[in-house]
C-alpha cells in the first residue's frame, strides 16, 4: 500500500539551501554550497521552467549514479575503505544533479520509475500499476545533512543547527494548523532527549568496545594485521589495558637494560586515527641446509640471542622480534615469510611456539626510506609544518632536529591513559600536540612520526611490545597485553634508529591499572604455558596435543590408582614387565645418543631416530646401528619386551659403541 | 529446508513493513530512514557526528510514540459496496463515517483493508510472476518481490486510504472510497484501520474496526466480433425447457399411444380413462441456435496469465451481443465437469460472469474429461468454440472429434506468443479462418488484427 495521501510534499521555502548551507560549513565546501543553494532556490521566485521528459529524467538520475560511482571508485582506489567519510561528505555533489532537474523541471517531480531500473522497464512497456511522482527535496535535505556530519567541525553548533533544520522540517509537515504550544513541547521534549542521548551513545560505544575487547582479550589472541591498525587516539574515557601474558622472552641469564623493544610490525600511512601500510608483500625466508635456522639477513652479524614464547591464534601469525634481526633458529615452524619492513610471518600449528631471535643493535635492517615515509597527510599538514618552524627544525640538521623533537615530548607532555574531552575527527593529533599534551604511546610515536616528517627526516610507526617486567616463578621475561607499545623509526644517517618520546612512566602507570587477581592469573597462565610447551622436543608429527586438556583426566587416573579400587588384572601385572606401564628408559642407549649428538651433529626436534642414525652411519662411518636400534625399538614398543639375555645384548652393544666413538 | 526458511522471513517481512508502513506517516518514515542511514555512518561516534543525527531522530520518534496513548478517535463506519467490479477498472463505493462522541475528530486518515491471504509454501515454489523478468537478478533468484506481487494479487486490490480533515462531534459524512481490482473473483473486505496522527505528525494511532464485506470482480472483458450466423438452427428434443434440462415444452402438438418409456407425467389421463389405453400427450419439438463455448482449465504447468486470459476471451464471449433466441452452453472442467446454458430466459449474461469470475484451474483429472464433455453436448449445438490454453495433441483431438460431428468449431488458442508450431495433420488447417491465436497480455490487440479477415 502507497497511499497517495500519505506522500511526502516538497520542502518550504529556504530550507534546503539552509541543508547546502550546513553542509558546505562542516565541509569545507562553502563557496560550492552557497553557489549550489542559489542555483536551488531560483525556482521560487523565478518562474521559467524546462518541460524535462520521462527518458531525461532517466537520463539524469543514470547520470547521478554514475557521478556517485566515479567519486566512490576514485576516493577508494586513493583511501581504501577509509575513504567510506569521504563519499559520504560527497553525496550532496552527486545528486545535485538529478535535484536541478527536478526543481528546473515543469512537472516538479520525478516518477519512480526514473529511479528504479526495474520499474523502469516495466513502465516502458506499459505493465507498471503504480508510478507515482516523488519530491526529491527532503530526501536531498537528508543527503545533506548526512553529508555534513561527516565534518570537522564542533559538535555543540552542529547539534543547535541540527535542531533547528529538523524543526523547520517538521513543522512544515505538522499536520493540523493548531496546537502550537503542544507541538513545540514535544519537538524540545524530542530535542532534549536526543542530547542527553549523545552522552548515552558515547559511553555506550565505549562500554561495547570495552567489552568486545574483553571477549577477544579472553577466547581469542591478538592478531596483528600487518596492512592496517587502528589506534586508540580519540577514544574517550580510559584506555583499557590488559593484564594477560602475550610473550615470554628468556634472555638466557642476560639482564635487559632498561626495556628490550619487540617489534611486530612498521606503517608507513596515517589517517584518522589508523596507520596503514600497503607495501607490505611478503617473500619466503630459506633455511639453511640443516634445515634449523632461517636467516633474515645475511651477514648482518648478530650474536646475541633471545628465545621467545609466543601465542599463534592461527596456523600463521606476526610474531614479535628483536629490532636488529638477523635469523631465526630453534623454530618448528615450517616456513617463514618476512617483509621489507621486518614483518616476520610463522607458518606453524596454532598454539604456543617457542623461538630464538638472533639479533644485533648495531643497526635495524628495514628498508631505505620509501616517499610514503617523508609524506603528511593533508589534513595534519599544515598543523605539523606550523610546529617544526616553531621548533625551528627546518634549520637544524637531522640528528640535532631529533634531539629537539625528543626534548620538546620529554618537556611539555605527560603520559595518560584518559581521554576525557571529546573532538571532531581529524583534529586528535591536533589537540595532543597544542592543548592538552597527555597522552599514551599512540599519541606519542604518531606524533613523532609526524613531526619528524614535518622535519625532514623519514620516519615510520613500529608496534610491538616494550619488555621489562621480570617473573622469578618463570625465571623469564613477561610482555603483558599492557606492554603493548608504539615507537617511532627515523632514518639518520644512512640508518633506522628507534625514536621513543613516550615518557618512561608509562610502564608504572599502565600497572596501576593491573587487577588483584594478576598473580593468580599469572599463575594460571604458566601451568598452561608449561603443559603446552613441555612435549615441544618429542613429538615427532609436529601436531601437539593440548595436553592440559589431559590434565583433569590424569588426576582421575591418579586418584583411582591412590585408592586401589581398580587395579588391573593380576595376569598381567604379574607377568608383564614394569616397562610395559610406563617407559623406562635405557641408560645405556640414551648415553649414546647423547655421544653420537656430541660428537656429529644433533637430532632435529620432528625426526625420527632410524633416519638421523643412517644420516649418522653414512657420514661418520659407523656401524651397526641399526641392530641396536632394532633392539632398543623392542625394548620400548613389544608388548612383551626384551628377554633378559636380550636386554643384556643391548647393554652390551651400547657399551661396545660407545667405547668405538670417543 | 533453506527455502522454507526464507520464505517464513519473508512473511515476517512483509508484515513488519506493512505494520510499519501502517504506523508512520511519510515525515515518520523519513525520520525512521534517517535514523537508519546516522546508525550505519555514526556507529563509530569518533568518525563522524551522524550520532547526533541519530539521537535526534531517535529522540523524535520516541516522544511521537509516547504521544499515541492520549490519542483518542472513536468513529463507526458503514460500507456500500456495488453489485460487481470489473478486473483493472476502477470501481468506486461509499463509506458512511459516523462521529458519534462528543468532541471533533481531526486528521483522520482510514485504510481499508482487504483480507490478506498468504500462499502456501509449495503454491509459491510454483508461483511465475510476469513481473519478474523486470526485476534484477538479484530479486528474481531471493523472490522476495515475487511473493509481494503474489500476496498483493491474493488480496485482489489496492484501496486507497481516506482523509478525513475534520469530523465534527455526532456528526457524519460520506467518503467515495475507489478500489482497482486486480484478480476475478470475490474480495473479502476484513477490516477497517481508523488512524489518528499525534502532533509531531510522525506516527499514527490505529483502532481496528471489524467491518467484513464481499464484492465480486468479473473477468476482464474485450471487444468480440460476431463469430457465427447466429441463423443455424438444430432439432432441440424436448424443446428449450428440456434443452436446459428442465420441464417440457410447452407447446402442445398431439396425443398418442404410450410407448415404454414414455415418463408418466405425459399421460393424459382423461384420454385413458376415455380409452381405457394409455395415452401420452406429445410436444412441439423446437429448432433454435445454440452454441456451446468450450473453457480449457487445466492450465499444468503453464503461466496463470493464460488461464486468466482464456477465461477473459470467454467472459467477453459470453458477455457479447448474440441473436434473441440463441442459447449458449459454458462447458468446463474443474473440480468436476460445469456446463451452464444462458440466454432465453435461462441463465443471464451476469450469472454467466459470476461463474466465470469463480473458475479454478483444473489439476484433478486428465483432459480427456472435458473432451467427453464437449462431445456429450456436440450434437445438439448449433456450433462450438473452444478457447484452449495450447495446441497439443489432446486438444487437436477434441477438435478432430467435434468436427467429425459436422460441427462448426472455432478455436481460439490462448498462448505465450503468436508463433505455434502446427503438424501436418492440424484439424484446423484447412479453417484458417476460424483459428485464431491470440497472445496472452495483448488479446485486444490480437483480436482487433483478426477480426477484419474473418468477416
């Protein structure tokens, strides 16, 4: 049912320039605005009209259509799906068109059929029932306001002029002549209610990204998108931080001096709060012929060594890293990918892996500065450039323009996790840097990032976790979902260098927000740790069980055998050998094992021991080898195991070989 | 499983849409778009301030449904619907609307509703819209407009809603109220929606009266030449009143011997007494014009626009100028075999309609029962037309059967398009003339381009 007397009429006089008007000033199109307001509103007061048919009709509205998919495709092919606030603060171009020619046009309205392709062709042929003529104008006046909202202007006008616009609307479309008082009460009834509703929204979008947050932070890990971040600049309220343990790094005895920076990944791109890098490719990383280390860069040195924990959600995964890489060892995964920018990708089983980084801190081996790394985006360009020749930056050379730069943080800004003033978008950084001068590492390192640019230097923004935090119980290093951090890269000298004006209290600070339960968890989190990595060495199929699946199960068992009730059939206790329960193992074999992986080469984590003893036999030359694994293989898997004359011929053979290789 | 399932989404669609559509006005329903459009674009309240624009509009329509309980509006009605209505033209009735309280009633706007009928599942599996080849790929394959079509076709009509600017206390007055049908056969007028707009003018206060009714809507009719001389008479046994299978004639021709079989109401019983014989009184035997119209209802698998059309062909057949004393026999087939007979005081061309706005596709038994039908009733028919819904062997057969009975037969085929493929052994082949093929959605046409040649 379109009931015909339920149409909407056309706007009154004025209202949709007053539409352009608003829009234009949130824009930043005025001049356009007030141009196209004028070309709008001539047709009251003038009273030529052109008679536009059915097909021209159709011919405009094709038109508009393919105005709104240029400007789509062009402003995504430059921004991505970013770009969604850029079409939207477009529309009122695009339809302008198909609004002219209704105003301009003798019948005043368009049929649907103009607007809708298959009823359209239906009314081509004469089949179409109902083809009623519309007003585009409040549709329009829509679009505008729509439109505007997607400015950077301040909040409070924007909701007065809203205000404003909706009850010069809604009055014209009242629909009896009387009841003034009544109406006004409702509509600021109606008014009111929708700005103590902005409150409301506000805090729910941060009550729903809390919680969602909460519930990624609890059934799924973090999972770094190496293309694309978004930060938390401009969020209102408290940043909230997690407690949980993303990364274990053992030193190996070493003490970090200060805080040891593993990276993730660098973005080159910043705009409305999200860094992005879309030269991120990937190219495989080959190991070496023993098939136990992959080395990112050749000849690069790099001594010192860290072995990290790390939780894959997926069967691959960024994994965080020393700045200053040079390979990977000690890894089952089964192939590596790293990036220009030192984004290394792990192919493995989802779980906890363990790894060593080899690394050094002579220098970071990223790529030479791209031009994405001296750009501002347009929007803080002329904000940045203001402060550099503030600072006088353009004067200085880089490495005295990069002590001002950190000086300038160190001095006038402070760490806070709270955002309490809310701005329009695009002004964030805006705000950091010329009011308030709080704010956590994003505001920091982006900034940076920005300034440093705005001097002349090529920077990036690293992400990636800021490590200090000592656990005795582990006898390792922790990185929390807390220790989260974001730096920045500069190039100096022919070399990236880590720029990090985050004051350093942010580390006490983000503790202060750390929950009583901490230890408890903590605690938890390492039996589990412990009980997922303790089979690393042994599985020879590369697929480990979650085995603290298992742990309920084992204390059953335990139980039960504690309280005697179930003991198995005396048969076969009586007749099978103690091994048959549990293995034991053979002193003798495992002292072999231990020489032959002394003396030639070791045993990779996945392979099998028949294969490692014939890589053995055949290039050191030994003999016999195989008989003794034969028998060891007996020993450990017949279910009747060996004899004792045959348990005594394994000593033996162990005993003679190991008296052949000294 | 997947089918079921959308098509039960669907009819909770369409009935939110049409409560929604019911519950706010056009202001209310740009407000409710608004909302929609500032959640997408300010679901991230720091990208844009379109939040704003959504707890406004948020706002308004929540202080506009606040206001609808202090709405009152206590009205009666009363429906005057006329005898019939034609399919796709416009019909108008009356509506009697009565303020009985004591205070004036303002902003009124009443919907009258039809009976809504939603197709079963497996109808609508089955369901070709001719519509559909104007929608998208999209629309054809989910078949959510098709089901609109179909519902909106099942109800029968589209009635447009009245306003009533002011009504005074204890007074009334009457609103032309004017319907388009879009089907043949009855509809059941359910209900009527009174609806009162709250000051915002944004949303409405609906009191649903009970008010039923039923008009019935004849089938489309088209412009028919003459197909016949209407001259050709044929021997009529037992005369008009028995040619409609009722009674005698009349008129009185002789007396004689009962013969076996003779039915004991014609003895003359004054005569046997007389006689002491039976004797049976014998009757004029009559010679008119009769024609018989043959209806193909099974319609299989073919689109329903050809059955409307067959029965629109003969609708406008049966409707048409014919000579005073020629009679005309409506054969069809649906649940069972039909066969009516009009004209010389008989049945009127308006029952005639009324039958034929309630004809049903026929799926219960094979065609071969409205051969027999039509043969059973061949002789005694001065000729025959046979409106078909395609040129099969089955229906050739009927043809081929009814002209070996030295019938005229004219045929007309109902059919997609005007091409028809025709074996060489067409009955009709040698009666170009009286073989017509009309394509379904452009009969008048068809006939207009016809109808010089045949006469």
């Amino acid at each position: 049912m379109t009931p015909a007397t339920t149409s909407l009429q056309g706007t009154p006089p004025f209202l949709n320039a007053a539409g352009l008007l608003l829009w234009g000033w949130q824009c930043n199109f005025l001049s356009y605005a007030v141009l196209m307001a004028g070309v709008i509103e001539i047709p009251r007061v003038l009273r030529w009209r052109i008679p536009v048919s059915d097909q021209e009709f159709n011919l405009v509205a094709d038109l508009s259509a393919v105005l709104l998919l240029a400007v789509s495709l062009y402003i995504f092919s430059v921004n991505t799906y970013y770009g969604i606030y850029s079409i939207l603060a477009a529309l009122p171009f695009t339809f302008f068109l198909l609004l002219l020619a209704q105003r301009y046009s003798v019948r005043g309205k368009i049929r649907m059929s103009s607007l809708v392709i298959s009823m359209r062709r239906a009314a081509r042929d004469g089949v179409l029932e109902e083809n009623p003529a519309v007003d585009l104008t409040y549709p329009y006046l829509l679009v505008c306001i729509l439109a505007a909202s997607a400015g950077n202007q301040q909040q409070t006008i924007f909701y007065v002029l809203l205000v404003l616009i909706f009850a010069w609307s809604l009055w014209w479309l009242k629909p009896r002549p009387g009841g003034v008082p009544l109406w006004l009460a409702l509509f600021l009834l109606a008014a009111a209610a929708g700005y103590g509703g902005q409150v409301g929204v506000q805090r729910l979008q941060a009550a729903v990204e809390e919680t969602i947050m909460g519930w990624f932070d609890l059934f799924t890990w973090r999972h770094r998108d190496p293309m694309r971040t978004v930060t938390a600049i401009g969020a209102l309220g408290k940043l909230k931080l997690s407690d949980r343990i993303m990364v274990r790094v053992d030193t190996h005895g070493e003490k970090i001096a200060g805080r040891m920076l593993l990276r993730e990944t660098t973005y080159t791109d910043y705009g409305y709060g999200v860094w992005t890098n879309f030269r991120h490719t990937l190219s495989l990383v080959d190991p070496t012929p023993d098939g136990t280390s992959w080395v990112v860069h050749k000849g690069a040195g790099g001594r010192q060594r860290v072995t990290i924990s790390y939780k894959l959600d997926d069967d691959q995964g960024i994994i965080p890293l020393p700045l200053g890489l040079t390979a990977i060892t000690n890894t089952e995964a089964s192939s590596i990918n790293a990036s220009a920018f030192n984004a290394i990708v792990l192919e493995l089983h989802p779980g906890w892996t363990r790894y060593d980084a080899m690394y050094t801190d002579a220098a970071i081996h990223d790529v030479e500065p791209l031009p994405e790394d001296t750009s501002l985006p347009p929007i803080y360009r002329e904000s940045m450039q203001r402060l550099a020749r503030e600072l006088q930056l353009e004067h200085m050379p880089p490495a005295r323009a990069l002590a001002t730069i950190e000086n300038f943080f160190a001095e006038n800004f402070s760490y806070s996790l709270t955002q309490s003033e809310r701005f329009p978008r695009g002004r964030y950084l805006d705000k950091f840097l010329f009011e308030n001068r709080r704010g956590h590492c994003e505001y920091f390192a982006t900034a940076t990032v920005l300034l440093l640019r705005a001097a002349g230097i090529p920077a990036r923004y690293a992400v990636g976790y800021a490590i200090d935090e000592y656990s005795a119980l582990e006898r390792q290093y922790l990185g929390r979902g807390s220790h989260a951090h974001s730096w920045a890269l500069a190039y100096l000298d022919g070399s990236w260098r880590v720029v990090d004006t985050t004051p350093p209290v942010w580390a006490a600070a983000d503790d202060g927000t750390a929950s009583l339960l901490r230890p408890a968890v903590d605690l938890w989190s390492w039996l589990t740790y412990t009980l997922d990595t303790w089979d690393l060495k042994d599985d020879e199929q590369g697929t480990r069980l979650p085995l603290w699946l298992a742990l309920p199960v084992m204390v059953y068992l335990l139980w039960r055998l504690w309280t005697g009730k179930h003991r198995l059939p005396g048969a076969l206790t009586q007749s099978a050998p103690a091994a048959r329960y549990g293995y034991v193992p053979h002193p003798g074999f495992q002292a072999l094992l231990a020489r032959l992986e002394q003396k030639y080469f070791q045993r990779g984590k996945a392979e099998p021991l028949g294969a490692w003893m014939a890589k053995v036999e055949s290039r050191a030359g030994i003999r016999g080898l195989p008989a003794i694994l034969a028998l060891y293989y007996r020993r450990r898997f017949d279910p009747r195991g060996l004899e004792e004359p045959e348990e005594a011929r394994l000593t033996q053979l162990c005993h003679v070989k190991l008296g052949e290789i000294k | 499983m997947v089918g079921k399932l959308l098509y039960r989404n669907f009819i909770l669609v369409h009935r939110l849409s049409h409560w929604l559509r019911l519950r706010f006005t056009a202001a209310g329903a740009l407000i409710g778009y608004c909302l929609i459009a500032a959640a997408v674009f300010g679901i991230d309240t720091r990208q844009t301030l379109a939040y704003q624009i959504f707890t406004l509009c948020a706002g308004l329509l929540a202080v506009a449904l606040l206001a609808l309980p202090f709405l009152r509006s206590r009205i009666t009605l009363q429906r005057a619907l006329p005898d019939y209505a034609t399919v796709g033209q416009e019909c108008e009735y009356r509506l009697t609307i009565t303020n009985p309280g004591r205070t004036t009633q303002r902003n009124l706007l009443l919907f009258d509703e039809l009976e809504t009928v939603y197709p079963r599942h497996q109808d609508f599996r089955r369901m070709h819209d001719s519509g559909d080849r104007y929608r998208n790929i999209v629309d054809r394959i989910i078949g959510y407009p098709r089901l609109v079509a179909a519902i909106h076709k099942l109800r029968g009509a589209s009635i447009q809603p009245v306003a009533v600017a002011t009504l005074p206390a204890a007074g009334s007055l009457q609103q032309t109220v004017s319907l388009r049908p879009l089907r043949r056969g009855y509809l059941y007028f359910h209900h009527t929606l009174v609806t009162a707009t709250e000051p915002l003018g944004l949303c409405r206060r609906i009191a649903r009266q009970p008010l039923t009714g039923a008009l019935l809507v004849l089938p489309r009719r088209y412009r028919l030449p003459p197909l016949f001389p209407p001259g050709r008479r044929k021997y009529q046994r037992g005369g008009m009143h028995l040619a409609s299978s009722v009674g005698d004639s009349q008129e009185f021709f002789s007396l004689r011997d009962y013969r076996p079989g003779d039915p004991l109401r014609a003895i003359h019983w004054r005569s046997y007494a007389r006689k002491g014989e039976p004797v049976v009184k014998e009757y004029q035997d009559e010679y008119f014009s009769r024609h018989g119209l043959i209806l193909d209802t099974f319609l299989e698998q073919r689109p329903e626009l050809l059955l409307e059309e067959a029965v629109s062909v003969a609708a406008s057949w049966a409707a048409g100028p014919r000579h005073q004393d020629a009679l005309l026999d409506l054969i069809f087939i649906a649940d069972r075999s039909y066969h009516y007979t009009g004209g010389r005081g008989l049945a009127g061309t308006e029952n005639l309609l009324e039958i034929l706005a309630c004809v049903q596709p026929c799926a219960s038994v094979p065609f071969s029962a409205l051969t027999r039908e039509a043969l059973r009733h061949a002789a005694t028919s001065s000729a025959l037309i046979c409106v078909l819904l395609d040129w099969d062997e089955p229906r050739r057969d009927l043809v081929r059967k009814l002209r070996s009975l030295q019938v005229p037969v004219q045929v007309i085929i109902i059919a997609k398009d005007r091409e028809l493929s025709r074996p060489a052994d067409d009955p009709m082949r040698d009666q170009p003339q009286h073989f017509w093929v009309l394509e379904a959605g452009a009969i008048q046409q068809a006939i207009d381009h016809l109808a010089p040649r045949t006469q």
